[in-house]
C-alpha cells in the first residue's frame, strides 16, 4: 500500500503556513499540527522545514513574532499574520489558483 502522504511542490509551504496563520495566531508545533490535521494527515511539515520557512517569512515582514505561553503552560513563539502577509496570501493564492487552472487544463488536453 503508498503512503498517503504527499511532498510539498517547491514553494508551496509558505503559502499553506501564512493560510494556518491566517486564521489565528499559533506557535510552530501548532502550524504543523493544523496543516496535517486540515489535511487528514496527508501534509506532514517537519519541523526542519517548518522553523527555516517561519524565520523566512518573519524576515519578509509576512508574519511578526511574540513569546506567549502555550496551551500546555510552556513559553513558546507565537507567529501572527501581519497586514503585508496578509496581501502576500491573497497574491500566493490567486497565483496557485491560476497555475493549478493551467496545469489542470493541460492534463485535461494534452
């Protein structure tokens, strides 16, 4: 039997963390917990490539960063959307559902 799981496309986990975040803010264990579970554990983001990816985002300005207390009463970084992310989300996600429309029309003709 395959495994379930899918790789992301390159470039795809910005976009799929700033999405998470766009609902609330989380701390880095919880982003990856609330992409595989929205998924039906079919997204799996390790925490090597989830950590890079938030740092990248905070140096773009996409997200900012406080220290706050989990909900297992440990001190962790909470990522927020910022008003820039917020624009850079609508931008990634108009661009994926346009290149998603392409590729898809490919397949259906080729």
């Amino acid at each position: 039997m395959r495994d379930s799981r899918l790789e992301l496309p390159q470039g795809t986990l910005d976009l799929l963390i700033l999405k998470a975040l766009a609902l609330e803010p989380l701390h880095g264990w919880a982003v990856s917990e609330r992409l595989q579970q929205i998924s039906s554990d079919a997204l799996q983001v390790q925490q090597g490539s989830l950590y890079p990816a938030l740092h990248r985002l905070e140096r773009h300005g996409w997200v900012k960063a406080k220290w706050a207390i989990s909900e297992n009463n440990r001190k962790a970084r909470f990522y927020e959307l910022t008003k820039q992310g917020q624009k850079q989300l609508e931008a990634e996600v108009a661009a994926w559902r346009k290149l998603a429309a392409v590729v898809d029309h490919v397949i259906d003709v080729a």
